[in-house]
C-alpha cells in the first residue's frame, strides 16, 4: 500500500509540474519580448515570477488597484523580460513592472544579487511584499522565493518563514512543486 501512495503522490507531482510549465509556456508564447528569446535564462525568471505571484495570497488591501513588480537587477535582458510582464493580470489586477526605488512601492520585488539583496533587507520592512531572488543563497538571506535555473529545468526554494512573516500565503500548488521548503 505504501508504494502506492507514493506513485500517487510521484504521479500527482508531475501533473501539478506539467500544469505549471504550461502556464509558463502560455505566458511565453503571449508575449511578444518572450517570442524572441523565449528559452534564455532571463524569460524564464520573468515566467516563474509571474507564476509566483499567481500563485501567492495578499491580505486583501482595498484601493490597490494594480499589483507592482519592483526590478532590483543591473541586466538589462532581465529588466527587459520582467517589464514584459506590464498590463498582464492576476486575479483582475494589472501588473506593474518598475525599476526598484523603495520597498514601499512594491508588492513584488526580483532581486538578482546578494550586494543588492543586503541593501533592500537593511531598509525597514514595508508590508506585505514578495521577494523574489535570482542568486544563489537568496531563501538563507532571508528572501522567499530561490529561483534555480539547472539543466534538468527551473526549480526553486521557499522561505515559508518569511512569507508568513510579511502576511503572505503561498496556494498549496506552488508549495508541492518546490524543491525545498525552508519554515
């Protein structure tokens, strides 16, 4: 029986994988700076952050009337990708990719380097705010979402710690596909 649920659960993992991917893929093909370079590393971030912030609860806040994508990152092919996002929606809000200012701007803020990262973190937390990082130890720092570009596709690490700390929940979808879950 064990084996069983086990296959279940392998099987159930892989659905929940492939939905995912296509919902990445639905992005990739919608949007006309994807179409270019729709496997570069760069797309793809901008896929899972989209898909993340899908995949994400805010308190409900009335009177914010479009969810904005904070970009902390010096490459322009990633600030290209990421302002793609602009006008799509999640759950009938627009979103709104700006270069980073200061975390009261943001619902969403991609960060792509620890030098960076440390100086967003130093600054006094600003409500209810994903973060999003692209280097190597982001979720240790105390970021939540770890993008991992591998050869085998993207995965990525949650901080659950610190999403419940800014008030935020992650759909039971996102928290299965992780590769590592950090409480």
């Amino acid at each position: 029986m064990r084996k069983r649920a086990t296959s279940f659960k392998h099987l159930w993992r892989r659905a929940c994988l492939r939905l995912f991917g296509l919902a990445a893929a639905g992005l990739v093909a919608a949007t006309p700076a994807f179409a270019a370079d729709a496997a570069s590393e760069q797309s793809m971030r901008a896929v899972l952050v989209y898909n993340f912030i899908k995949f994400t609860e805010w308190p409900t806040a009335a009177g914010d009337p479009q969810l904005r994508v904070c970009i902390a990152s010096g490459d322009p092919a990633q600030i290209a990708a990421l302002e793609a996002l602009d006008e799509r929606r999640v759950r009938g809000k627009p979103l709104e990719a700006v270069r980073f200012r200061r975390q009261a701007d943001c619902d969403v803020i991609y960060v792509d380097s620890r030098q960076r990262w440390k100086e967003i973190a130093a600054q006094p937390a600003a409500g209810h705010i994903l973060t999003v990082g692209g280097y190597v130890g982001f979720v240790a720092d105390g970021g939540m979402i770890e993008i991992a570009l591998q050869e085998s596709g993207a995965r990525f690490d949650i901080n659950l710690q610190e999403a419940k700390r800014a008030g935020l929940r992650f759909y039971p979808q996102l928290l299965r596909l992780a590769r590592r879950i950090v409480e």
